[in-house]
C-alpha cells in the first residue's frame, strides 16, 4: 500500500458570468500544473462593481490533491 500525502493550493479564480465559472476558471488553472485533484472550499467570494452592476466575480479556492510516494 502506497502512503500519500496531500497538498493544499490557494488561488483566485475570476468570471464575468458566474460565481459558479470563476470557480471552474480556477480549477482548469490548477489542474494545468497537478494531479489527482480531490476537493475545493470557496473560503471568499468578492464581485466587482461597474455603473451599478457586477462586472466580474472573483472566488478564492482553496483545492486539495493527492500525491502518491
């Protein structure tokens, strides 16, 4: 039996859409550089405000990945 450790990355995903799509935008980003993806906490949610309206949404993500040794 292989023994794993797990990695926990931070990053900042942003959508013009959907707070649901900068999630995903994130993801995608994360899932460029690692492997065995696992899980995701949305631990901040920001909206950026232009002439009244939102503009864009941006979510910080916090995603966890296994690595095996």
């Amino acid at each position: 039996m292989s023994d794993l450790t797990y990695q926990k990355i931070e990053l900042v995903g942003s959508s013009k859409n959907s707070i649901e799509e900068a999630v995903q935008n994130a993801l995608d980003e994360v899932a460029k550089q690692h492997d065995n993806l696992r899980w995701f906490e949305v631990v901040e949610t920001r909206g950026y405000i232009e002439n009244g309206t939102v503009a864009y949404w941006q979510v910080t993500v916090k995603v966890g990945c296994t690595n095996r040794h």
